[in-house]
C-alpha cells in the first residue's frame, strides 16, 4: 500500500471537468486506488464517489493505492493534481 497526502489548489477544487480527468487518469491503472478526506474514503475511479467528497480549493486530501503499480499511480494522479489539472 502506497500514500500520500495533497491539497488541492486549482480554483473549483475536484468538481465536473477535473474530477472526470482525476478518474481518467485513475482509471490507467492496475491498481485499486481510494481518495481520502476527513474519515470518508471512497474510489478514485467512481465520478460519483469522487464528486461525493466535496474537494473544494484548498481541500487535504490523501491518494492510496495497493497493486502491482500502486506507488506510479499515487505519483501520476499528484502530478495531476499539482498542475491544477493544466488549467
């Protein structure tokens, strides 16, 4: 299992165009992957799961992974999110 924490910057945090490039992106990889925040854990794959954890700017989140590319995944889906999604 492979973690990591990160706050979200972009200006609507992980809402509509940028969630569905974060599952996009989720979606690539082997591995099951879970965003975290605030106790609730949900898929990183599911747009709804996602979209129910309410990541606003600024929102800490954490990004875990277990699988054969778990430790690519968690670094794929930070790059992403540190580029504020190339917006």
């Amino acid at each position: 299992m492979y973690m990591k924490e990160v706050v979200v910057n972009n200006q609507v945090g992980l809402h509509a165009r940028p969630a569905t490039f974060f599952i996009q992106k989720a979606n690539e990889f082997k591995s099951s992957i879970w965003v975290e925040k605030e106790e609730r854990r949900v898929n990183a794959k599911s747009l709804l799961g996602v979209l129910s954890l309410g990541i606003i700017k600024g929102s800490s989140i954490n990004l875990i992974a277990d699988g054969p590319d778990e430790t690519e995944a968690v670094d794929a889906l930070l790059e992403l999110i540190s580029t504020n999604f190339s917006e």
